[in-house]
C-alpha cells in the first residue's frame, strides 16, 4: 500500500478542431486580456494566429509573445515579463511546444511574484496565486500541460532548473490533435520518443503509487500503439490523437511519481553537447531500462503486454531486455542516432558528464541506486 495524494488540478479538452473554442474556454476563466506565448515557428505554421483569433472572437483584448526559443532561458522569460508588464494580461495562454508553455509558467511566476526564475528553483516558490493559464500543446512529447513544473535553463551556466508549485498547474489543457499534423517529421520523432520515455520511467520511479500507474500504463498503451504509425502516416489523425493523449497521461504520471535516470542522463548531453533533449532520450533510455531490470524485471514485464507483436514477450526471455530492444527499435526508425560515438561526445569527458548526471534531481527517483559510477558505466554502454 503507497500512500499518495492527488488532485486533478487541470480541466482537459480534447478533440480535433477543439483550439477554435479557445475564447469560449478564456472568457469562462473570466479574462478579459490574454497573453499568448509562443515561439515564431508555430506562428508560422498559423497555429498562433489561429488561437488569437479564436481569443478575439470571444471578446478577448489579445497580445502574442513569440520570443521564446527551443529550450526557454531564464533570459527568454525576462523578455516575456517585460512583455507582459505592458499588456498586463489577466490570463496567460502556451501555445506551442514544452518550451512555450514552461515559459509561460516561468513569466507566471515573475509576474505575479517578482524576482528573478532562479528564484523558484525547486518546489512550493511562489508567493502569491498566479494568473490563470491554459497549454495548447502543438507537439505531442513533454506532457507540460498537465504538470506544475516549468524547465527553464540558466542562460549563463546551461543549467535547467525545474521549477514547480501547484499554483502553475494550467488551468486548462487544450488537447487539439490538428496541431500537430504540420510538425516536420523530426519534431514528431523526438518529441514522441521523449513521451514514450515518461511513460516508461514513470511506471518504474520510487515514488510509483496508484494514480501514477494508471496514467503511465495509459499513456505507455497509447504512445507504443501509435508511435509507428505516426511516423509511417502522418497525417493520420487518429493517430496524432493518440500520441497526443498519450504525452497528456504521461505528464500527469511525472506529476505523481517523477522521472529517473534517463532524463538525468540526458540532461547533460543537451547542455554541453547542445544534443536535442528527445535524442539524447533516445540514446539513453535502453540502457536505463537494462539496468533497472536487474532487479525490477517484473515491473517492465507488465509493459510489454501493451506492445504490438511481442505477446507479451516469452515468460522465460528478461523483460528489460526485450523492452530496451523494443525502445531503441522506436528511436532506430525515428532516425536517431543508437550510440553516443555518433554525436561528437568526447569520451574522455564520459566522467564529467557522468559527475553532471549525478547532480540532477530526476536520478534521485531512479528505483534502483544511481551515483557517479553507476552513471558512467551507462554512459559507456552507450558510448
């Protein structure tokens, strides 16, 4: 019996075409003016505009921030305050990627609380309630709609730094599978490995319990039911749904039980090796589930049930096994790359990186011990 305590702080709509009542949804959290964050990638594929339009159809004063990059810097966040000190929003709108609605969250926090992000580093910062806030989600990977945590990295030392409090959960998440049909074929891979990745360690994390479970295994039936398919069909809509609803679940699975040692593996990857977040998932993800499995076999075992053409793999073959092989399959026909010789790491800099990994907070959840040494031989396995 885990003891746990769960609140479903989010109103989730989904449906296709469902961005259009975006004003409908604004005006019943009593706003009257609305910020939209966003990237400019997004706006140029339409999806922003399309939101504002739908914010103004409700009568709704509107003003587009689209200044925000890939991985959203304390830097970026800074730019969307001083945004929002002009407009003086009532309600606050991610539109886009992880990266537009953790800024979000980041400008939330400022502006209602003052300071600076490094200020909310860690959980329970904030000091005031915040505005309001609604996620559009244009891919289908972080789950940041349903969570109350926002990455946003130091700008000056390349640290991400998890910021969470209750009070930045959205108060809608707008699930809108149309969205994300334009993603380039890259997005949509990595973006889905990192989905499949949160499904994953979450369903094995220390602090599992019933509500994580029931989410995680969810998610985890959704993402490896359409992760194929995607990339084969994209404009399948069905699918995109799927994938879509899946992030969603897995969100709310790290909202209950956190993530482990891929995510502090793949961490610093990206910040010194610039590697993009979903790839240095996908290099790193295999491995975690081998080692995991020595001793937590069982728990993948009840994955593999949710996976086309394994029946549940053979009662005598290692769960972990099959399952990294069944992962790294995933990323192979994404296109990534398997090993980490391909992406220009130094491996004289495995200890380094290894050192890095061990300082990030998600390994603390890992369910089997992850220091130094045990990160550098998974490092090295994937060298």
């Amino acid at each position: 019996m885990i003891p746990f305590d769960f609140q479903l702080r989010t109103r989730i709509v989904f449906g296709p075409d469902r961005v259009d009542t975006l004003g409908e949804l604004a005006a019943e959290l009593g706003a009257r003016r609305a910020m939209v964050v966003s990237d400019p990638g997004i706006v140029a594929a339409g999806h922003a505009v399309r939101g504002v339009a739908a914010l103004e159809r409700a009568g709704i004063e509107t003003h587009l921030f689209e200044g925000v990059g890939e991985n959203p810097t304390d830097e970026q966040v800074e730019a969307g305050v001083a945004f929002a000190r002009q407009c003086r929003p009532e309600l606050l709108v991610g539109l886009g990627g992880g990266s537009s609605m953790d800024c979000a969250k980041g400008i939330n926090f400022i502006f209602c609380c003052g300071g600076r992000i490094q200020d909310y580093w860690g959980t329970g910062k904030a000091t005031r309630p915040l505005l309001p806030m609604i996620g559009v989600p244009t891919t289908a990977g972080t789950g940041s709609e349903a969570q109350s945590f926002a990455l946003i990295s130091d700008s000056q030392t390349h640290v991400k730094m998890a910021c969470g409090d209750k009070k930045a959960a959205c108060s809608v998440a707008l699930l809108d599978p149309t969205l994300t049909v334009t993603q380039p074929a890259t997005v949509t891979a990595l973006t889905g490995i990192d989905a499949i990745a949160h499904a994953v360690e979450t369903y094995v994390t220390s602090r599992r319990n019933a509500v994580s479970l029931a989410f995680s295994r969810e998610a985890w039936q959704l993402l490896a039911e359409n992760f194929e398919r995607v990339l084969s069909h994209p404009e399948d809509l069905a699918a995109r749904g799927g994938m879509q609803l899946g992030a969603c679940f897995a969100g709310l699975a790290i909202e209950n039980s956190m993530l482990g040692a891929a995510h502090a593996l793949a961490n610093p990857l990206t910040a010194i090796y610039d590697i993009v977040h979903g790839k240095a998932i996908g290099l790193m993800l295999p491995h975690v589930i081998r080692f995991n499995g020595v001793e937590f076999d069982g728990w993948y075992r009840e994955l593999l049930e949710y996976v086309p053409h394994t029946n549940g793999a053979s009662r005598h073959a290692k769960a972990s096994e099959v399952l990294a092989e069944v992962v790294a399959k995933f990323a192979v026909e994404a296109g990534l790359p398997d090993r980490l010789s391909q992406c220009g790491i130094d491996r004289h800099r495995l200890p380094e990186l290894a050192a890095d990994a061990a300082r990030q907070w998600t390994g603390g959840f890992n369910p089997r011990r992850v220091g130094e040494q045990e990160l550098l031989s998974l490092y090295e396995a994937a060298f």
